[in-house]
C-alpha cells in the first residue's frame, strides 16, 4: 500500500485539513504519530508537535530524545507538556493515589492526555489536532466498547470530529482507515528512530487481549468494522443528544458539572 498517496486521498474526501491551517500533532514518539507527522509535514501542511512527557522511566526519556532528534532533522517545532507539572504532583505520590483507589495508570494517562492536548492545543490557537489513531486502534475501539456493553462510547469516533463552538478543538485521525501493518512498514522502511516496544503498562490491558483475539482477522474485515460503526454514529447521536456542558473548575468541555480531569486532581491533591 502506498500510505502517502492513500493518506491524501482521505485527507480530501473526508476534508481533514487545509492547507494554512495551524496543525497541531499528538506525538507520542512511537511508530503512528512519527509517521502522520512525518507525511503532513511532507505533503506540505506545516504541522507543529505537542508532545506529553508521560515520565513513563527510561522509555518517555528515549522518546524524548528520539523526537528532539527527529524534530530538529525534519525541521518541525516540537512542544513539551510536562505532566508532573501539570498535575501539580509528583510520580511517587501519583502512584500512592492510584493504589489506594484501585486505578490503573492508564486511566489516569488516558484521562489527563485527553485533557492536556486539548488545552494546550485550544492555547495555541490550533485550527486542528491530529492523532495517529491507526485502523486497528479503530476497530479494537469498537469491540471494546460492544463487549463493554456501552456502544456510546464511540459517539464521537470519526475520521474528523465535529466543530462544536467553545469545545474540544477538531480532531483528525488520518491513519483511521489505514492499517498498522502498513504505518509500521512505512516507519521501517523510512528508518525513524523510534522504540517499537509498547508502553510497559500496556501489557495488562484488555485492548491487548482484544488485539490478540484480532490477530487474524484480515484488514478488509477491520475496514467493514469500522465503517458499518460509522453508520450508526448519526443514530447514536441523536438518541443521546450533544448539549455540551462545561466544567465549573477549569471550563473546559465536560459531561457533568465538573469534568473528569478536575475530579481526578482534586482527589489526588486531597489524597
Ligand atoms: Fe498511558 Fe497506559 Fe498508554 Fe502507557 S499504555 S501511554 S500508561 S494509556
Ligand atoms: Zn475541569
């Protein structure tokens, strides 16, 4: 597969981005998020890099340094977000925190990426955020959620979100219906000096046990997943409705009063 030219045909037909536009890219430093930076920064729309430094051992030091080098090679301003920092905590005490409440640290993770991408991303002005969200995150997505027994998790799984004003800034996913067979190809092929290994929390986690009952499934299959997903969306949608609260801590887009970013602080700081 020719992941270039298929990335621009769906960054046409599902108008992702335009040329101009301040283009953020979530970089994690593995092997999705090198690569769509890589080639929007090659097809000419000026990405910058916004990437968090999850503190994540001698792994997150490697792909900080990994991306600095990769950065300063391709020419491409790169930002840090620094998570101890940012959640006024240091790690000793973030992993008392997430003993004590019988949390992994991946809700933890996933909750305050969320939250920080967006916020950084909203302060510097992004027209767009663009993650590396592979077909194979998409489909283990779907999955998940079904066997989760809450389809709604998936209300705002697009290839773009919707512009809602004063909420989330849009996000991209050009990779959506590109395999990760095919991102790492490319990613071997180009020689990125990345870490291939997943994240060492990663092991535990029932997206792996899903990966693995995938293992043999065939991308054609992933691809109808996917999009018969996407059919229901619409419907999805309107049965739960899109009024968009905002939290009364921070003010940014929330479900509830407070959003869960605020809540999971304030139980840390309290703890
Ligand atoms: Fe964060 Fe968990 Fe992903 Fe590691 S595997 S980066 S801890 S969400
Ligand atoms: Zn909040």
């Amino acid at each position: 597969m020719d992941i270039e030219k298929e990335i621009k045909k769906y960054i046409e037909k599902y108008k992702l981005l335009e040329k101009g536009e301040k283009i953020f890219v979530a970089l994690s430093g593995g092997k999705d998020s090198v690569t769509i930076l890589y080639i929007l920064n090659k097809l000419g729309y000026n990405p910058e890099a916004l990437m968090i430094d999850l503190k994540i051992g001698g792994q997150s030091k490697q792909h900080k340094k990994n991306m600095e080098e990769f950065c300063k090679k391709e020419n491409i301003p790169l930002h840090f977000i620094d998570f101890e920092k940012e959640l006024k905590c240091n790690l000793n005490d973030i992993d008392k925190f997430l003993k004590k409440k019988n949390l992994t640290r991946c809700t933890l993770c996933g909750v305050s990426k969320r939250w920080l991408l967006n916020k950084f991303a909203k302060d510097m002005r992004a027209d767009k955020l663009v993650t590396g969200h592979n077909l194979d995150d998409e489909t283990q997505n779907v999955l998940m959620n079904f066997l989760k027994g809450n389809v709604y998790l998936g209300i705002n799984s697009a290839p773009i979100s919707e512009k809602v004003p004063g909420g989330f800034v849009q996000r991209v996913k050009p990779l959506f219906y590109i395999p990760e067979k095919e991102v790492k190809n490319y990613s071997k092929k180009k020689g990125f000096k990345i870490i291939y290994e997943p994240c060492p929390y990663a092991r535990q986690t029932y997206r792996i046990n899903i990966r693995e009952w995938m293992g043999a499934m065939s991308d054609d299959k992933k691809v109808s997943i996917v999009s018969n997903f996407q059919k229901i969306v619409p419907t999805l949608q309107k049965r739960k409705g899109t009024n968009l609260n905002f939290c009364a801590v921070c003010g940014e887009p929330s479900v509830g009063r407070t959003c869960k970013f605020c809540d999971m602080i304030s139980d840390l700081v309290e703890s």
